[in-house]
C-alpha cells in the first residue's frame, strides 16, 4: 500500500513540476544581473553663449578662447563640463588666439590694443597698435612678437611691455608668424604678397620672396621646411634657412587658410570649403577628401587619422586605407561654424558662431 502511495505522490509532482516549467516558458526571461550603464556621452557642449568665441588655441593647462565681449575663457584639461574661468580683459571682442606662457596671457583685441594680463584678470601692461589685431603671439627667450593690421610686427619685452623692435611691411598681417628657434627667426605672411624672414634679436629683414599674391592666415613650419600658400593658389616649400625653394606649385583655387601637414600629406582647404590633398615631398595634386558640405580648414591629425568639421557642425575622420581616403562620420554637432576643430589628446573641440562650444571624444 505504501509502496503505490509513493509512486502516485511522485507522479504527482512530476506533473506539478512540468506545469511550472509550461508556464514559466510563456514569461519572459528575468536575469539577476542589472542592466549596464549607458555609455558615456561621445559629444557634448561645454559652453553654451550668445557671445561667439574667438579662435580656439591650446595651454598646457587646458583649452583658451577669447571672446566679443573681451573676456578669456579658460577650460581645464579634464574638468568635464564644468564652468570655464572668466577674466575680462578688453572692452572689445577678442578674436586672435590666446598665448598662455608662464602664468600671464598675451592676445590683442579687435581695436588694436596688445595686453599681457596675469591669469587672475590683471594688466600687467598693455600697447595701442595702430589696428585690430586677429594673428595669435610668440613667445621666445624674454621677448613676445604679434603682428596688427597697421602693417607693423611688434617685439615686446615680456615682462615689462617695453618695445623692443617694430617691423613695417606693406599690407596688413592677419595671421601668426612662424617662429624657428634653430634659425633664431620669425617668418612673416602678408598681404602685400611678400614673405619675410625676420632675424632675431635684432628685428632686421634677412631674406625675402615677393610672391605678387596677399599671404592669408600663417605659413606652416614643420621641419625646417617652411609651407607657404598665397591667396591666389600658390604652394610653395621653402628652406628656412634661406627662403631657397624647394617646389612652387601653382593650384586652381583661391584659399584663406593655412596649410596642414599631416605625414606624407599636405591638406590644402579652399575659400569654398574643398580640402585639396598634395604630397608633401613635391607638392604635386593627389586628389581631394570626400565632402558632402563646405568645410571648415582642416588642421587637426593624429595616428594616420585626419579631422575636420563642416560649416553645418558634422565631424568626420578621414583615413587612408588602399590608396584610397575613407571617411567616417564622427559626429553631427547641429549648429554652425566658421573656424577649424582643435584636437587635445583625444578630444576635438569646436567653437560654433553662436557662442557654443562643443567636444567630440575621438576612439584611440
């Protein structure tokens, strides 16, 4: 008898146990683990204004930018989205790139003025040029140089704002000379259309090339070898030693902007937004990047990776895979732009016409 009360209650809950295992097959599946983190944000504003930044330029520190309030905004490397430092310098827009060097910051204003002000926001002196100033400072061995739209290069004592020598070209000089410490020289752009080579200390003229086109932006000086590319086409390389040339290349477009070595490559962008690819070595034409809207000028590379931005706020990575160039879409930003992205580690930044600024995290 015990013996068939065994069996029955073992069927019993066989069955209880088979019908668990129907009904829990119409349920969803429950795990225990919780659900993993989003990732984090790849893009993301740091600013968001109505006053528009000047041209973006790098610290050790961290990211600076002037702005058309004539104030300086410092970001900190690493501070995420955390509120930038403010100093008010100027009471005019502040569009040139921001010289950091030992403490103080040096940058002219639209009306001409050059100041050097400690990072706590004080003057510690200043200079009236006779225009605005868009070209960014160097610095070397005591003496800061910044070029105005008066048509003068400016040396300065930096420490004390004394002059030390003045340079008058021809036309205006919008862009940022190019400083060799092996040459002990300056390199100066123009748009009187002739290329200067300034020795220094002394302030005096030791070589030049008239090249009857203005000289837009800054020429380029990567080593020894000096990139310069006039406003009507023309690329030249150059020796910094003597201004020998190395090629003269005549292009079909008209250009705005500096141009950028990355490796092998020289990138060319055009007053219309087209990045022109040459080789370096020569400067023969290779062939253009793959571009669906105007570009902004492309300046910015790392590990055989090029980086620019659109006017429309799309960041894309172009790479050279089979003799071909692939481009990737990075990012869509939403918001217009006038000047290049700057890369910081693994970070580009992008400064809108708005007042916004914007960080895009680049994969390693």
């Amino acid at each position: 008898m015990s013996a068939r009360i065994t069996i029955i209650l073992c069927a019993l809950a066989g069955l209880a146990c088979l019908g668990l295992f129907f009904q829990r097959r119409g349920q969803p599946e429950v795990r225990n683990s919780a659900p993993p983190p989003p990732p984090p944000a790849r893009t993301a504003p740091l600013l968001l204004d109505t006053a528009p930044l000047g041209e973006l330029s790098l610290s050790a520190g961290g990211l600076l930018a002037g702005n058309s309030r004539g104030e300086v905004l410092f970001f900190p490397a690493g501070a995420g989205a955390a509120a930038p430092v403010v100093r008010k310098l100027s009471d005019s827009a502040i569009t040139a790139p921001v010289l950091e060097q030992h403490g103080v910051y040096y940058v002219g204003d639209e009306s001409g003025v050059f100041r050097a002000c400690s990072t706590a926001g004080q003057v510690l002196w200043s200079y009236a040029t006779g225009s605005r100033i868009t070209g960014g400072a160097l610095y070397s061995r005591g003496t800061v140089f910044v070029g105005s739209y008066d048509q003068v290069l400016y040396a300065f004592e930096a420490a004390s704002g004394k002059l030390q020598f003045k340079y008058e070209c021809g036309d205006s000089i919008n862009g940022t000379p190019a400083l060799s410490e092996t040459q002990q020289a300056l390199y100066l752009n123009s748009c009187d259309g002739i290329f200067r080579k300034i020795a220094l200390p002394s302030g005096e003229l030791s070589a030049s090339l008239d090249l009857s086109s203005p000289l837009p932006a800054s020429p380029l000086l990567a080593g020894e070898i000096l990139y310069v590319l006039t406003h009507q086409g023309e690329l030249l390389a150059l020796q910094a030693a003597d201004l020998s040339v190395i090629y003269r290349v005549q292009t079909p477009d008209t250009y705005l902007s500096s141009p950028y070595a990355a490796g092998e490559f020289l990138f060319l962008t055009t007053a219309d937004g087209a990045i022109q690819v040459h080789s370096r070595d020569s400067g023969e034409r290779l062939g253009a990047l793959e571009t669906s809207e105007e570009m902004t000028p492309l300046q910015a590379a790392r590990d055989g990776r090029c980086f620019a931005l659109s006017i429309r706020g799309k960041v894309f990575a172009y790479r050279r895979q089979d003799n071909a160039w692939q481009r990737e879409l990075l990012a869509d930003l939403k918001s217009d732009f006038r000047q290049s992205c700057r890369l910081a580690g693994d970070i580009l930044y992008a400064a809108d016409s708005s007042g916004g600024l914007f960080y895009c995290r680049i994969a390693k």
